[in-house]
C-alpha cells in the first residue's frame, strides 16, 4: 500500500553542514498492518512519518502509494491526497483550542477537496459516541482530560475514512492506564476496521503491542 524505495531526508544547517535524518530507506506496508517504529529520540523515526505521510518531501527517492509514484507531485494534488489517504495522531494532540471538540473531528472534512459521499456531520457524531465523548462536544480541548483529547484526535484522523493512520508518540504526554486505552482503540481500528497503523515510539512496550516492529538507529532501518 505504501513503498519507500530509497528514501533520503537531508536538511542543510549552513552553508558547510548538511544534516541527514533519513539514509537510504527502502521499506514496504501492505494494507492492514499494524506497524511500530522503534529507536531512541532523534533516530530520523518522526521524519520517516512525515516523509510517509507526504507531510515532507524526500531529498533523494521515491515514495509510492497504491501503486503509484506520488514523488515530487504538486501541492495540490498532495494535500488532496494526504487528507483522503491519511491520518494523523500526534503526542501533543495538535487540537486546536478555539474549536470545539466536534468542530476539531470535523476539521478534515472542511478541507476536503472532493464532495464526500457521506454526511461527515453524523460520521463525527458516530465517532464522539464510539470514543466516548459523549457530552464533551461542545467543550473545547484544554477544558477536557489528556485521554479524552487524544481520542479526539483519532476521531479527527478518521473523519475521512483513511486508509492508513500514523501516530507519533500517540501515548507520550498520557498516564500508562490512559496510554493503555489509547493503545486498545488503535488496536480495535486495525482488528475490526482492518485500517492500517503505523505508531512511531521509543517505548518498547508500545512496540510490543504492534504486529510487525522496525528498528531504527541513526537514520537507518537496522
């Protein structure tokens, strides 16, 4: 479903040091994994997500999604794509507090770029019910709990029936009871929605959760 043939992130410090996050990542995710990328705190893992995610673009090679080559495609064409095809479930949540906890799960939706075939109004409804927000609609993020926005955060990622979700540190800033639950849910989204997961972690219990794990050091799949 999503292949990284070659991949290379550099960043250009000055004019004399280039940093390089990413060295020569060749990696493949089939449709309905449930993956967990793994290594210790600046291992190039959360660039990998962004690359993967096309929230960044890759310096040297190819990124292919359902087959096709999406590398070096126009801004247009990849944020449509980004917002039909994926996800997002950060560690700081990344809700926004002047909306509502609905307003923040319909989010995606405002920007979709095609006509949806379904009402998202009752898809996000759906989803406060199933999380368990249930009364918290009309809070806003900083008036409710760290789990809560969390699950917020996974039904905002899902307001537009992705193919695939990407979590950075999705257990990060919550207790290990709350962390837990989290960790339930993806597992329940992947299990019974067959949606396909990839959780970037440092924990190695997070891992541990995950079907398939890849180890990273310095940049590179090891």
């Amino acid at each position: 479903m999503i292949k990284l043939q070659g991949v290379w992130k550099e960043y250009q410090i000055d004019r004399e040091i280039t940093f390089t996050a990413l060295k020569d990542i060749t990696l493949t995710i089939e449709k309905g994994e449930f993956i967990g990328v793994v290594g210790p705190s600046g291992c190039g893992k959360s660039t990998l997500m962004y690359v993967m995610g096309l929230l960044d673009q890759p310096t040297k090679g190819s990124i292919h999604v359902d087959e096709k080559n999406v590398t070096g495609l126009g801004d247009d064409k990849i944020s449509a794509l980004r917002n039909a095809f994926f996800g997002f479930v950060f560690q700081q949540f990344n809700l926004i507090n002047k909306l509502t906890v609905l307003e923040n799960i319909l989010l995606p939706s405002v920007y979709a770029s095609v006509k949806l075939s379904y009402d998202p109004l009752e898809k996000a409804r759906d989803l406060v019910d199933k999380f368990g927000l249930k009364g918290k609609e009309n809070s806003y993020p900083n008036k409710i709990s760290g789990g809560q926005q969390q699950r917020v955060a996974i039904a905002r990622a899902l307001i537009m029936h992705p193919e695939c979700i990407l979590a950075d540190e999705p257990t990060g800033n919550l207790d290990s009871k709350t962390g837990e639950s989290i960790l339930d849910l993806l597992s329940e989204l992947n299990r019974e929605e067959k949606i396909t997961i990839v959780v970037v972690t440092h924990d190695a219990h997070v891992a541990e959760r995950t079907r398939r794990t890849i180890k990273m050091v310095d940049g590179q799949i090891v």
